[in-house]
C-alpha cells in the first residue's frame, strides 16, 4: 500500500520576509504565490503537487487577475480550487490571502 504526504498550507498573506507589505494587488498576489513556492520546496514539492488552492481577496475586480495570476504560474496544473470575495483580512492593507493542500504519493 502506498502512503501520501499530505501538505496543508496555511492561509498566505502578502507580507515580505522584510515586514513590508505591497501597496498594489499585483504585487501582492505574486509575494503570495511565491511564499506558497518556498512552502512547497522546503517540503520537496512544487506547485504540481498541489490538490486544492483557496483563494480570499477583498474586492471584486481583483478576481479576473487572480484568475489569470494562478493560471499563468500554475500552467495546465488544475487544482479544485474556489476563489471568495470577502470584505476584509486580518490585516486592512492585506488585499489576498491564499491557503492550499499539496499531496506527493
């Protein structure tokens, strides 16, 4: 029988490893997608790995981009994956927040 490592992902938020936060939505998504990457390769996976990507912004013209954002770093790799509008984070300057799953067999 084969066994699966399960990786569960915490909800990412756009800060740096400085402390700063971006001031615009694009630059936050891709600081978020990138502390999702390094989260993956600690753990010897990539972003092929990931089964389920759960995706909270706080305005609604920023769905089409984090749409097109997770597409364009996630390729033909399609996790399930639901994407909520919601009014606020734990931070106010936060505009997303991503949490995730990875499995490896």
């Amino acid at each position: 029988m084969k066994s699966t490592r399960l990786l569960f992902i915490a909800g990412q938020t756009p800060g740096r490893m400085d402390g700063t936060v971006p001031a615009t939505f694009d630059e936050q998504i891709e600081v978020v997608w990138q502390r999702i990457g390094a989260i993956l390769a600690d753990a010897g996976m990539g972003y092929s790995d990931l089964v389920k990507v759960q995706t909270f912004v706080t305005r609604p013209e920023y769905l089409a981009k984090t749409s097109a954002v997770r597409k364009r770093i996630l390729g033909e790799h399609r996790p399930t994956a639901t994407l909520m509008c919601i009014t606020s984070l734990a931070s106010p300057e936060y505009m997303v927040e991503i949490e995730a799953i990875a499995a490896r067999a």
